[in-house]
C-alpha cells in the first residue's frame, strides 16, 4: 500500500470506529451473563480484536487513545443483505409465569441433560408485552437467559427442539402465532440458540418461506378473492422444513378452496456459524392434512371430492321439506298465471311471484347461501338457462344478486347447477375439454358471487358425477 493511501484509509477507519462509539448506551456495558465454554461459533471480542490487531499492522495503520473495548462487530463493516442478530438485554427477571404456561425441557449445552427454560412475561395491560426465556445450564451451573416477543405472554410453550446447526445440542423453537401477529403474517417459529450463556434468536434469511398460512399472490386481489400459495412448516426428527405450494388457490369468504393433497416446494432449514437460518434447494413433496410423501414422477394436486350430483327439483303444485318441525321450513309453487314461491317457517309464511316459465324449486336447501331464515334455489322446467337463488330476509324473499368474476346462468360453455350436497356450482369452459369450476357464495345481505375452485375435466360435461381430475 502507498503511504499516499494511509491517511484516507486512517480517516475512514477513525470515522467508522466514532460512529460505533455514538451508538453504545449505559445498557450495553452492563456485564455479560456468564459464558460456557465450547461454543468456538461465537468468538469473544477479544479475540476478535486480535484479529483486528492483525489486519490493522498489516495495513500500517496505529490507533491510540480508544475509550472504549472493541466489540466484535467494530472489526469491519457488515454487508446490507446481512442478517443482523439481536442479542438480548438482561431485564424481566422480576416478570411473572403465567399460570398456564408450561416450561421447556431441551439440552442446551450439549451435555446429555436437559435443561428447564421457564418464561417470564412482562406486565402489560392486554398481555401482549415481552417474554423473558431464563434457564440455569446443567454443565456449569451458570444462567442463560434471552427475550423473545410472541405477541401474547399467555400459555406460552415450546415447539419441539431442533438441532438445525449439528452440533449435538438443541435449540429452543418458540411460536409466534398469527392470532396475535394477524393472518397477513400467518404464524412462524422464531429459533433460539445458546450463545455465550445467551438464547439469542436466530436470525432466518428467507422469513417468507419459514411462516404458516395463505400467502397472496401479488396482482391476484379481486373483489371477492385472491390467489394465494399455502405455507407451512413442521419439524421432524429434530430438523426444522418448510414448504410452498406450487399451485395457487382461491381464498375469500372465510373460505380457501385448496385441493385434498398439493405439491409443494420444501425446504430443510439449517443454523449457521454466524446465527443464521438458511435453507437448501427446494425439494418436492406431495402434502395433505394427515400426511407427507415425496413426489413421484409428472407430481400433481389431488382434487378435493367434489359434491357434484345434482339435486332433485319439484315443480308447480308440489312442496318441498328442509330441516325438522323446530328449525325447518317448507317451500312450494303455487299455481296461476304468474306462478309465485311460498316459503312456510321460522314464524312466517312468505310469498314471491318468480316470473319463470314453469318453475321449479331445489329438494336442496343451498349451504353456501348461510342465512337465518331459509334459502332456495329455482330453475325452470323448459328453460335451463334460468337459475335463480332467493333468500328470506324476515317477512319478504329476495332474489339475490350475482356479482363479481362471472353471471349466474347455464349456456353452451357454462354449466351451473345445484348439487344433491348444497353447493351451487359453475362449470365454465376453459378449452382442450377442461373447465373451470367455480362455487357461489353469499357475499351480503342482497348479493352472490362465485369463487373458483379449481380446473377439472368431465366424461360428459352434462353428467356432472363424470368429473375428474385433468
């Protein structure tokens, strides 16, 4: 190096070192926790600045008049797509256990005996304040201690260890749960390691991949839906995985229509020198509510069973009957003219004039129409094309409205028909004998709109119990 270089890297090494030195508060020169030996991943300072030492002969550059240690992250600058970890303060040691929380039992250290984690939450009016992890280490007798945030200091427990950096001992996996982070975040483990007597919280690389729940696809938001990828994550035989579903899935309405069994991306996560969680590349596996099994060859979702009979109609002059005496109702056509649908329960007798040649109503009440009072569905004997859902709003029948992606209607290239189980579906043709099929909702007071459910394909399309997976 010239010694023309020397005062500028001498001026850029005294400027960083004076940043560092502005940021240390009274709390960082408290005394460390005790440390426990064997843990080479997490170099003392000391060491550390005898490294620096070295590097800064090299350069020939001399520091005098330091007022303070040099701590480990003072030896160079960090990059910005590094994980930064947070070590914890020592505070919350006079915080209380909630009596329905249940400590952790897990070898920490490495020394074949499991050590207790007791959780200390702070005092918070709607105890959603933070939780002290606090522990004494089997080998050395010395306390170990870390603050996690769970959004809730109530119940708390662990999940089952995990041993994600290899090294014999266990790490402490805690749950930070979506009912108190909101269902935009969904649920996700947050994973502790002993480091220098500290349970320190790893930091994840990819947090996007390691969380539970529906995750929107960008651009997909509709008025009544959105596409969504599905994340999970479990542990099993001590290794934290996670997983994505390849497809996307209609999510709204309270509802997500996602198939029986999908493939998914997934991933095995491990701990790295530097405190980090990072995956490997994705693996396949095909996933269900009850089980997990590697994807053979040209891997495929596996349709939900879908309630595609159709249901039975009575037409003018015949009734129909939907629940017992107490919490039933009936529903006929009358004749006339203008042929009318009487509803007959909850209290009351209701009539509507329907205007549609030789109606007909469902012997199925619609399920997915949920109101209080009763709810129909009426077509017409020489006009398929006509399909209407009423619903009883106290003392009148209203015809509800379908809005939203497509109409309510039966055509050349759209079936809709309601099923013997009580959905009202859509088929609607989406070319190379593949259809889409939608089901409707109830989305207010006055309003229907469907939600797709998924692509299939049909031996006859006028048959629906002849659908198939594509």
């Amino acid at each position: 190096m010239s010694t023309d270089m020397q005062p500028e890297v001498e001026r850029r090494l005294r400027a960083a070192l004076t940043a560092r030195a502005e940021l240390v508060q009274p709390e960082h020169l408290a005394p460390l926790a005790p440390t426990t030996a064997g843990r080479p991943r997490w170099q003392s300072p000391w060491v550390l600045l005898a490294t620096a030492a070295a590097v800064l002969l090299v350069l020939g550059v001399v520091f005098q008049g330091l007022s303070r240690d040099p701590r480990s992250d003072d030896v160079a600058p960090r990059p910005d797509e590094r994980v930064e970890l947070e070590l914890p303060t020592d505070i919350g040691r006079d915080w209380k256990t909630d009596e329905y929380t249940t400590p952790a039992r897990l070898d920490l250290d490495g020394d074949g005996t499991r050590e207790k984690v007791d959780f200390l939450g702070e005092p918070s009016k709607e105890f959603d304040g933070r939780t002290r992890l606090q522990t004494t280490l089997s080998s050395t007798g010395e306390e170990a201690y870390g603050i996690a945030e769970l959004g809730t200091t109530i119940a708390t427990s662990a999940l089952p260890p995990v041993d994600a950096d290899g090294d014999g001992d266990q790490e402490l996996v805690l749950l930070r749960d979506e009912a108190y982070t909101g269902p935009e975040q969904g649920s996700y483990p947050l994973v502790f390691d002993l480091r220098d007597g500290l349970l320190v919280q790893a930091g994840v690389e990819d947090p996007e991949l390691l969380v539970r729940g529906e995750v929107t696809v960008p651009g997909t938001e509709t008025e009544f839906f959105e596409m969504v990828h599905v994340h999970d994550y479990w542990i099993e035989d001590g290794s934290l995985h996670s997983s994505r579903s390849v497809g996307t899935y209609a999510s709204g309405n309270m509802t997500l229509f996602a198939p029986r069994a999908s493939v998914v991306d997934a991933w095995t996560w491990e701990l790295g020198d530097d405190g980090v969680l990072r995956h490997g590349d994705p693996g396949c596996l095909v996933k269900s509510r009850d089980s997990t099994r590697a994807c053979g060859p040209d891997p495929a979702d596996t349709p939900t069973s879908l309630p595609v009979e159709r249901a039975s109609y009575v037409g003018v002059g015949e009734q129909v009957t939907f629940g017992d005496d107490r919490t039933g109702f009936s529903a006929r056509i009358e004749p006339g003219a203008d042929p009318s649908l009487v509803v007959d329960g909850f209290g009351r007798v209701v009539e509507q004039a329907l205007g549609v040649p030789e109606p007909q109503v469902g012997t199925t009440q619609p399920t997915s129409v949920l109101v209080d009072g009763a709810s129909v569905v009426v077509t017409s004997a020489s006009d398929p094309t006509v399909i209407q859902v009423l619903t009883q709003d106290d003392d009148r029948l209203v015809l509800m409205d379908p809005v939203g992606e497509i109409g309510l209607a039966s055509s050349d290239d759209q079936r809709t028909w309601l099923t013997a189980y009580g959905a009202v579906l859509s088929a609607i043709d989406a070319g190379d004998d593949r259809w889409t099929l939608w089901q409707w909702m109830m989305v207010s007071r006055t309003e229907i709109a469907a939600l797709p459910w998924g692509t299939v394909c049909f031996d006859d399309v006028d048959a629906p119990t002849s659908v198939r997976a594509c």
